[in-house]
C-alpha cells in the first residue's frame, strides 16, 4: 500500500499543471504541429535578435497549453544568441492575481530587474527615487528606520519589503498603489537610468537586456466603476508606460482581452500577439484528430517513462 502512494503521488506530481518544464528537460514534447501557428523562438525570439529597437510583444493562451515553459525555452534560447534575460512569474511573489492594477506591475518589473542586475549597474537612481518618497512609504516597508542610513544592499531589500507586501498584505495593497501611483512615471524614468547602466556593463557574452514578466495572464477581469475592466485599464490605459522600459520586453496577457471588443486596440498598440494555440484532438467537423490525440499521448507517456520507464498509457 505505501509503494502504490508513493508511486500515486509520484505520477500526480509529474502531470502538475502549476510546474513548467525548464528548458532542455527530457519530458519536454514539441507540439507544434499539431497546433497550428508559429515557434516563439521564431515569432518573439527572433523579433528581439533582429530589431534595431526595443520590442514589446505579448504573448497569450489558454491557460495550462504550456506558455511557461515555451517562455523558459525562449529565455534559454535568447541567453544562448547573447541576451540577458530576466524572466519572473509575476503571481509567485509580486502580485495577487484577484487584485492587481498596473502599479504592481511595474514595482514587480522594478524588483526583479534591480535583484538580477545589481552587480553590474548602479542602483543609485532607484535608491534616490525610493529616498525622495521614503516618508511616504517606510511605514509599508514595516520599519521607521531612516533609509540614509543602510547599505545598498539593505535599502534594496526595502525597496523589496515594499512590493513583497503587494501580494501578501491585502491592507495595505491600496495604500502602496496611492503612495506610488502619482510617481509612475518618476520611477520609469530612474529604472530606465538603472537599465541603460545595466546594459553597458552586462556579463561578458551579452549584448541585449530581455525582460520577460510570466503569469499576468492569470489577472483577474475586475469590473472598475466606468465599466471597463482591469484588464483595459493595464494593458490599455497604462500601455504606453508598459512600453515605457529600455529594454526588450515580453509580458503574458489575457487571452480574453485578445478576442474582445478590444482586440484591435491591442493589436494597433502592439503589434500581433503571439497565442499558443492548443493541441487540436478534433476537426471542426467533429472528427477525431488522430495525429493530435497521439501527441498527447506521447506527452503522457514521456511523463509517465520519466517516473519509471515500465509503466505505459497502454496499461
């Protein structure tokens, strides 16, 4: 009985829908043709490779289709052409999906680019940024300690109590989002001071900065009290701030937002998203698909070999 748990347990994890494959895992399955549409090392990858520009795409479908472990290859595949690439899933620590608004977005892109490049730039215009605004908001940071006085090291980690709270504390979700929201653009323009430093002094084999902001395709539709949704509100309202950063950039959208009333917006706005379609198991004639069906199969089997190469879908 603890042998046939274990090896339960063992099969449910390895089919867990929240955990995407990293780049180069053997269970890893290419589904491409049987879905329909093009590679995102090509559509988005080669985008950033080739553009004398800083791109903005966005890149969207249903949820569980696999858009995080294609963005994991597309990060392997940027970071192999001589890009450094930031990627982070915005909902793991950053925002809470059932409430977030623009604000949180950009503290979440602020966090994670400022921890991943601090070594190679000087943080100096964000620490400024954040000193200037530090009466306003050191009480949601939870310390009354004068921000002059600490390391580097420690007012970053400030700066990272500020938006760890955006996700774990409901109460005071509203009153960062006040406190900062005036200063939006304040803080575009020191981060981008952060990025151009970054960018001249990245590690040895890197040429371009990549940022890649996963899982905010998992926001919450909130009606707002003009009868437009959050949704509308981020992705529209905010879009040219969303651009706003010096570097490539990639962010998750919602897939309904796409084939809403909306969409040409979207698209005049940001060019064609990219949308990995699902796998197709039926025709729109109702018949079955054999070649898609066999493709799920083979990714149910790779699972499976990967927990024991005896056990079949077959059985």
């Amino acid at each position: 009985m603890t042998q046939d748990f274990a090896l339960l347990k063992r099969i449910y994890n390895v089919f867990d829908p929240f955990r995407p494959l990293p780049a180069g895992d053997p269970k890893y399955v290419d589904c491409q043709a049987v879905r329909g549409d093009g590679d995102i090392l090509v559509e988005i990858g080669r985008e950033i490779l080739y553009s004398d520009r800083m791109t903005c795409q966005l890149y969207a479908g249903h949820r569980g289709a696999g858009k995080s472990t294609e963005l994991l290859r597309l990060q392997k595949y940027l970071d192999e052409e001589g890009c450094f690439v930031v990627y982070f899933a915005a909902d793991e620590a950053d925002i809470e999906p059932e409430d977030a608004q623009y604000t949180d977005i950009l503290l979440a892109c602020t966090r994670h680019l400022l921890e991943a490049l601090k070594d190679n730039a000087s943080p100096d215009s964000l620490l400024k940024w954040l000193n200037n605004r530090w009466q306003d908001l050191k009480d949601l940071a939870l310390t009354e300690v004068s921000l002059e006085k600490l390391t580097i090291e420690a007012q970053i980690s400030q700066f990272a109590k500020i938006t760890a709270n955006l996700r774990a504390e409901p109460s005071q979700r509203q009153k960062i989002r006040e406190r900062v929201n005036p200063h939006t653009i304040t803080l575009i323009e020191a981060l981008n001071d952060f990025i151009k430093d970054a960018k001249n002094n990245l590690p040895s084999g890197y040429s371009q900065l990549v940022l890649i902001a996963d899982n905010l395709d998992r926001i919450v539709p909130i009606p707002q009290e003009d009868g437009r949704s959050n949704h509308e509100h981020i992705f529209l309202d905010r879009s040219e701030q969303l651009q706003a950063l010096d570097c490539h950039l990639v962010y998750t959208v919602p897939i309904s937002l796409l084939y809403s009333n909306r969409a040409v917006d979207i698209a005049n706005i940001y060019g064609n998203a990219q949308v990995l379609p699902m796998i197709m198991v039926q025709t729109p004639d109702n018949e079955s698909y054999q070649n898609g069906i066999n493709k799920v199969m083979e990714v149910l089997q790779k699972r499976l070999s990967s927990i024991d190469a005896s056990l079949s879908i077959a059985d």
